[in-house]
C-alpha cells in the first residue's frame, strides 16, 4: 500500500508535471516574475470558471480576507460577525484593523455559521457578517444575504476551503461560492483545493466600483502611478504561482469530484454507525450523493460521540494514518480573542466539536485500499472500546 498522507502533492503534481514543467519554465525564459501576462490570463480564467465578474489576485488568502474588508471601508469599532469554529485567519484580519470581531456559534451538522445566531448578535454598530464555507460546504447563503439585506450589512465570503463547490439558492438556480456575498476572499495555500506551489490568494467581487477600489489597495493605494490616494498594502501573487495556478484550474472540478468520491467511500463505511456522525451537506442528500456539488471537501471531518479521540488518534498514528484536530480550541477561547463580553452558553456547539471532531486524509490522491485501511482501522478501534 502507498503510505498515507493527510494531503498527497507529491502523487498529484507527477500527474500535472507535462503541463507545470513547462508553464513554470515559461515564466523563467520571459523572466516576467511580477504582474507577467499569466497573472492575468489566470485571474481571466477563473472569473469564467467562477461565473464572477472581478478576480483581483494577491499574495494569501488572510491578505485577501484583509483587503477585501479595507476596500469595503469597515472603519475602527465596526462590528464584524464570524464564526467561533474556523481558522485564525478570519479573527486575525479584523482585529488587525481595529473593527471588532463578533464570534458567533456554528451549526452542528453542517459546522457553517448558525443564522439565528449571527441575527442574536447584531448590533447597531454591525457593518458586516463573514460566513466561512468551512471544510468545503457552502454555508447557508440565501439565509445570510436576507439578513444582511434586512440589516444593511456586508457580506464577505471567506471561500479559502471552498473554490468550486456550487451553492444552490432556493429557487433550485446554483451559485459557486465566493460569487454570492459582496465580496469573497480565497487561498491558494498548497494544500487548499485549488492550491500553489508557494502562497497565493484572490478577492472577488460582482461589484465594478469595489473592484476598481480594491485594485489600488492591493498596490500601495495607487490608481495612477506614484499617486497614493488611500493607504494601501503590497499583495501580489506572482507570475510563477499564476502559471501553476492556470495549469491547474481545468483540473479543479476533476479534483473536487476525487475528494468527493472518498468522502462517499468513507461515509459508506461510517455508515449508521451509533458513535460517527459523517459530514452533511446542503440539502437532504447529505452531500455526498452522485450529483451532489455542494461540499468539495477540503477536509472530511467526522463528529464522534463517546469516543476516547486522543486515544484513536494514537491508534492512528501506531498505524502509520496521520489525521488532523481542526480545530482543537474554540476562537473566542483564545488568548488574542477573548472578550468579556461573551457568554460561554452561546457557544455551547463549538464548544462541544472542539473535542469531538476528527479530520481523516482528504486529497486528490486516496485509493480504494488506504481508505479501506483507514476505515477499518477506525472501526475496529470504535468498536472494542
Ligand atoms: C487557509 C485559510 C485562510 C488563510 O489563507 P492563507 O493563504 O494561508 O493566508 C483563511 N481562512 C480560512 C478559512 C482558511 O482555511
């Protein structure tokens, strides 16, 4: 059997290597590293793909969440509503720029942020709500933008774990995340679904004056050249990362459907189990069906009940199968994030998945015999204890 990684590259790029290779070696012999014409043509490509009219790429996926937040003008004390349960990143940003985060409960099926919560905690400073697409499942989009309409908030999608899962509206039409919100930010880290080979990320928006806004930013405030009209960053994902990007972009769907057909393989096995709870998607179908596009499982993540976790990831590890805790500690738990203000009994859903949930490997890669080597394993542990 292939050792079992968390996140293959190595096995991925050998496949791409005839498109990369020379793509990258393209970039060489131009020596166009900054602002190369790939830059463009994959910003171009990807407003296609994602059915959006502005891509605006930068150099991370936390620059992106940052500059999408700058160009929106959210001003000191502006309050700002996310979720307790997500990487740093989306915390980080906001409080970097002075505004308040808000951290609110998620749901506990689909782990996305819980609606009536974001409702419970606006404010008449709130100026904008940021959902996460978390491990990969659209968040509920339609719930999210009437209340942001209701209350005349912005909508900043924070897509790093979710490029290319389609949200479908209630009149049954579908979206691509990070298309829906006012804005959108994604990664291009390695090992996210659309993944560099170094560090990247991209805003996105439908909105021609923000995007001309934004564009300025991310080059040190200037709209004409040596002008410096607002305060701006310097955020650019260079031509190299564009290239590995560009050859990489009519794989994502292809990409997106292998994790998909792991996580079926996994659920398959997990199935009915009285002690795994299996993701969920969206709708009724839990995600996983045939047709299914709702979840692109960047991590396949389960929630286990009466189960001694520490112990099975040690048993894990005895067999050679790495997973992942994310995340072990609630946001609003957090040195850098506490606040008097909240109230533990508001995040009773966070509070609890910290401890119970468990990443399994999830990548383009898996093949029917590490997963059956994964689940097995995990069941025989499950079931003698
Ligand atoms: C990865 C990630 C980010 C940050 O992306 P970087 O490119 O590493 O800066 C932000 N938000 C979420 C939810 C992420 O998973």
């Amino acid at each position: 059997m292939r050792k079992i990684q968390m996140v293959d590259l190595q096995s991925q790029y050998k496949k791409i290597k005839d498109i990369v290779d020379p793509s990258i070696q393209e970039i060489l012999e131009s020596a166009a590293f900054i602002n190369g014409p790939k830059v463009h043509q994959f910003q171009k490509n990807l407003e296609d793909y994602l059915g959006v009219k502005h891509v605006i790429p930068c150099a991370n996926g936390t620059d992106a969440l940052q500059i999408a937040m700058m160009g929106l003008g959210l001003k000191p004390g502006d309050e700002v509503i996310t979720a307790d349960f997500t990487f740093a990143a989306t915390v980080e940003v906001i409080a970097l720029l002075q505004l308040t985060p808000v951290l609110v409960d998620v749901d506990p099926i689909t782990f996305n942020i819980d609606v009536a919560a974001i409702e419970k905690a606006i404010t008449p400073k709130t100026k904008a709500i940021v959902p996460v697409h978390l491990f990969g499942l659209a968040a509920d989009m339609d719930a999210i933008m009437d209340l942001a309409k209701k209350h005349n908030l912005y909508v900043i999608e924070d897509n790093a774990q979710g490029i290319g899962a389609n949200y479908t509206h209630q009149d049954g039409t579908k979206t691509k995340t990070g298309a829906i919100g006012h804005v959108a930010s994604t990664s291009f880290f390695p090992s996210k679904n659309l993944g560099c080979y170094g560090d990247g990320g991209a805003i996105f928006t439908n909105d021609d004056d923000l995007a001309h806004i934004i564009r300025g930013i991310v080059n040190h405030g200037m709209y004409k050249r040596y002008h410096h009209d607002v305060v701006g960053v310097n955020s650019r994902l260079d031509s190299i990362q564009a290239a590995v990007l560009d050859a990489k972009l009519p794989h994502l769907d292809k990409y997106n459907e292998a994790r998909r057909n792991a996580a079926r393989k996994y659920t398959q096995a997990f199935k009915n189990h009285p002690k795994i709870t299996t993701p969920s998607g969206r709708s009724s179908c839990e995600g996983i069906c045939d047709t299914c596009d709702c979840h692109v499982f960047h991590q396949y993540t389960l929630n286990l009940k009466n189960v001694d976790r520490d112990a099975l990831v040690a048993h894990l590890q005895e067999h050679n199968i790495p997973c992942g805790v994310y995340y072990p500690i609630p946001l609003h738990k957090q040195k850098a994030y506490k606040d008097e203000r909240y109230n533990e009994q508001d995040f009773q859903v966070t509070n609890q998945l910290v401890e119970s949930v468990i990443s399994l490997p999830m990548h383009t890669e898996l093949d029917d015999e590490q997963i059956n080597f994964i689940t097995t394993t995990i069941l025989n542990f499950i079931n003698q204890s």
